[in-house]
C-alpha cells in the first residue's frame, strides 16, 4: 500500500510504502534511524540488520542527506516523537542518490540560505511555516465564502495607483506607462457595487527601499470589500476574520505550531473583539510612554507600533488617523474632518501594521476635490469617478498583508521565511 506520512497513523500496524526523502541519519552496529521527509511530514524509520537484506541494510548506512527512495515498512506507534509513529523498515529501494547536500544540519549564515531558498524550503522549520500559510489561506477563503463573499481578480497591470505613486513599480505596456500593481482596491470598490462583498487574493507590489523585517517588495494581499458596509461595521468583520484563521491555526497546525515552538497560549487569546484606540489617544499613550517628541500629524514608526501593541494582549485597531497621512479615498469623519474613517490593525508581540481598512469616500464633489489635491489626472482615473456617479453608497474595505500575518502567527521574526521566494530589497535570486 503507497502511502504518506501525514497518513501514516490510519495504517498502524500495517506494512506500507512511502516515497522519501533522507534528511538526517544516524547509524551504529545493527540500527540505522533514518530521518524522512516526503512533503507531507517527518518521520523516522528505523532500520535494523536482522529485519532487511543486507543490501538494503548497507544502502540505508551509506545514504547521503536528501537521496530519495521507495520505503516498505511496518507503521508503529511511537509516543516520543511528535508524529506519533514510526516505520520499521522492510526494504528500501533507492531512487536517486545524493551527494554534497549544502545544508547540512548545523547552523548556516542567513545569506547563504536566501542563495539556496529552492532546497531551504525542504528544512522542517521552512515546511511548518509553508504549511501555516496554506491554512491561513485556506481559512482566507472558508471565511468569506462562508459569509457570502464573492472572490473577484483586481488586475496586475495597471494604469493607476491606489496607495500614492512613489512605490511604484513601472513598466511598459506596449506604448503606454503602466505599474505593477500596489493593491487592488479601486477595482475592488468597482466590483463591490456590481456584486455586494467581493474579496480578492493576490500579488501586489512595492518599490519601497525599506530593508526592515516587515517589508518585502512584492507581497500577498487580502482584500475584501463591503457595499452597504460602514467603519464600525467593517471593524467587526475584521476582528472575527483575524480571529478565525488564528483559531483555524490553532486546530489545523498543531505539529507546525510546535515544530516552530510557538508560543500558544499567545495565540490562544485571539479571539474577537479587539480593542480599539483612536490616533489622538495613541499619540497621548506614546507620550506616557517615554515617546516625548511624537507631535499629532506624524505617522507611526515600528517602534511606536511596538509600543502600542505591548499594552494588549490581542491585536489593536488604531482607529482615526489625520487625513493627511492616509490615502486620498478614505472617508473624513463626520465631526472631524481632520480625521478620516479608517484603521491600521497592529499585531501583538512587536509584528506591526497587518491590516489598513477605511470606509471609502462616497460622495462625488469630495472625491473630486481629493483628485486634485493628490494630482489625480488623465483618462486612468476616471471610470473610478463613475463609481461617485452611479448609485454610490457606504461602502468600506481592507487589505491583510499575508506575509505579516503568517510571521505573526507562526512567531517568525522576519517576512523573508513566510513566502516561498522573497523579493527583497537586494535579493531576486532564486
Ligand atoms: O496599508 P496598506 O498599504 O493598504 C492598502 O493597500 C489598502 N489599499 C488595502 C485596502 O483597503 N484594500 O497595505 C495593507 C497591508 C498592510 O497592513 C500590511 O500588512 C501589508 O499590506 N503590507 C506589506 N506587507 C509586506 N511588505 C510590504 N512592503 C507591505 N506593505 C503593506
Ligand atoms: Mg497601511
């Protein structure tokens, strides 16, 4: 019977065949332990003399890390491992041998395991990490289409730009200018009057010459968007949002979460409601905080960030920012114009900004006004204009960085492990 290791526990006692790879081994006299790998797990297999030909006895005592194979063998519970179980070993029958693997199991510089990023991801530690960006996005798409989302694809190649036009990335489009996409909420705003709740998932990118833990240059974005939806509203289905793929994590990752060594009882407490502060007041707990120089109008930095999230224990909705730091479509409040309808969503333990939503100007005189204070012009922006003209209503929306997410989650430091192939400031290799 082929099987995997993921399936192994429902044939205990049974004798099964797995395709494998080695990624450790140790031998002595009569017994080998092989440690495999074969993309669903990790398990060990133990190979003792008297149970195998001599043939395959001497190939499992010979092997090289990452050769791979055809293992038969009896499933046996063994409680110290993580998985549960084991394979003693009837036979092994060799695909193809390995030689001079470059990641050997002792400690390697950073650099070098960016260079070689297509064989780092075999490592126990990069498939954890993998395995929980799968069930985020997994649980991304149970999510909304259990509250009736429609999943819509914003264009890659455009010819505006939603989030300002200074980290953008330019190509051409046959004779005309064109950027890579820096999110896709305009078209998503388009799709929400046609289709009520649409959410999106993809690519978009940003020519940011930031070199900080919680910057790559092209990421995975989240992005629902809500007709008939106010701020308050669109908070809501935030925090349940977040709290459901925390929990889907928490159920669906136990042996990632542990081969990680995350910290649960973290994770344990994120469940909705959030709390909410407003800019005004987080400006007024930063300067209780030692931050003396922060004046009102200036955005956030990582450290204020960190600073904020260190005083809950689940992530905080910073609510009300000064219009003049956030993007040109989000919404004034209807007392404080200074102010517009939005919020950042900051993680706890020091991860930063995962989500920023607002609830979108609805209202065609003001968005009019915008465009010209932000220098919106030309035939790219107008169909947007439509939106204005055409039935608008409240209508709100977010963007959930994926990678800041899943860093968050799993408790990595950095977003270069929580992608497959990081594009970094200085890195578009491999
Ligand atoms: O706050 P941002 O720029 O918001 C938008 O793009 C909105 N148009 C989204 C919307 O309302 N539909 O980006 C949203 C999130 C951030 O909170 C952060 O998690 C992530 O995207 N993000 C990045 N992640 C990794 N690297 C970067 N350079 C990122 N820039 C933003
Ligand atoms: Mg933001």
């Amino acid at each position: 019977m082929k099987t995997t290791i993921a399936q192994a526990a429902n044939y205990e006692e049974q004798t099964v065949t797995i395709g494998a790879w080695l990624t450790n081994k140790r031998s002595s006299g009569k017994i080998s332990f092989l440690q495999l790998r074969d993309g669903t797990g990790f398990m060990q297999a133990v190979v003792a003399k008297n149970d195998v030909s001599e043939n395959t006895f001497q190939l499992a005592k010979n092997m090289h890390q990452e050769s791979s194979f055809y293992i038969t063998g009896k499933i046996v519970e063994d409680k110290r491992s993580p998985l549960g179980y084991e394979m003693q070993v009837e036979n092994i029958e060799l695909i193809h041998e390995a030689n001079d693997y470059p990641i050997t199991p002792k400690e390697h510089g950073i650099e070098f395991l960016m260079d070689h990023r297509h064989l780092w991801l075999r490592s126990k530690r990069q498939h954890a990490i993998m395995k929980i960006r799968n069930e985020i996005i997994r649980a991304t798409y149970q999510f909304f289409n259990d509250n009736g989302y429609v999943k819509i694809d914003p264009p890659i190649l455009t010819a505006s730009s939603a989030e300002g036009t200074t980290e953008l990335f330019h190509t051409k489009y046959f004779d005309e200018e064109a950027y890579l996409s820096q999110s896709g909420q305009l078209y998503l705003e388009a799709a929400a009057l046609a289709f009520g709740k649409v959410f999106s998932f993809g690519p978009t990118f940003r020519a940011e010459k930031s070199k900080t833990r919680r910057h790559l240059i092209e990421f995975w974005m989240i992005e629902p968007e809500m007709a008939f939806v106010d701020h308050d509203e669109s908070l809501e289905i935030q925090e349940n949002y977040v709290s459901f793929i925390a929990q889907s994590v928490l159920k669906n990752c136990q042996l990632e979460l542990a081969a990680l060594h995350r910290d649960i009882s973290k994770l344990e407490q994120i469940k909705a409601p959030f709390p909410r502060i407003s800019y005004d007041e987080a400006i007024n707990l930063l300067k209780e905080k030692g931050f003396s120089d922060i004046e009102w109008g200036e955005d956030f930095g990582a450290p204020h960030e960190t600073a904020i999230a260190d005083h809950f224990d689940k992530p905080v909705f910073i609510t009300n920012y000064p219009a003049d730091i956030k993007a040109f479509y989000m919404k004034p409040h209807p007392d404080h114009p200074e102010v517009v309808l939005c919020a950042d969503l900051i993680a706890p333990e020091g991860y930063g900004e995962i989500i920023g939503g607002s609830q979108r100007i609805d209202d065609l005189e003001l968005m009019k006004e915008r465009y010209e204070q932000h220098g919106l012009t030309g035939e790219a922006y107008e169909w947007y204009l439509d939106l204005q003209k055409y039935g608008n209503v409240p209508h709100s929306g977010f963007g959930l960085g994926l990678e800041r997410t899943v860093a968050w989650i799993a408790g990595i430091d950095h977003v270069r492990e929580t992608i497959p192939f990081p594009r970094l400031l200085n890195r578009l290799y491999p």
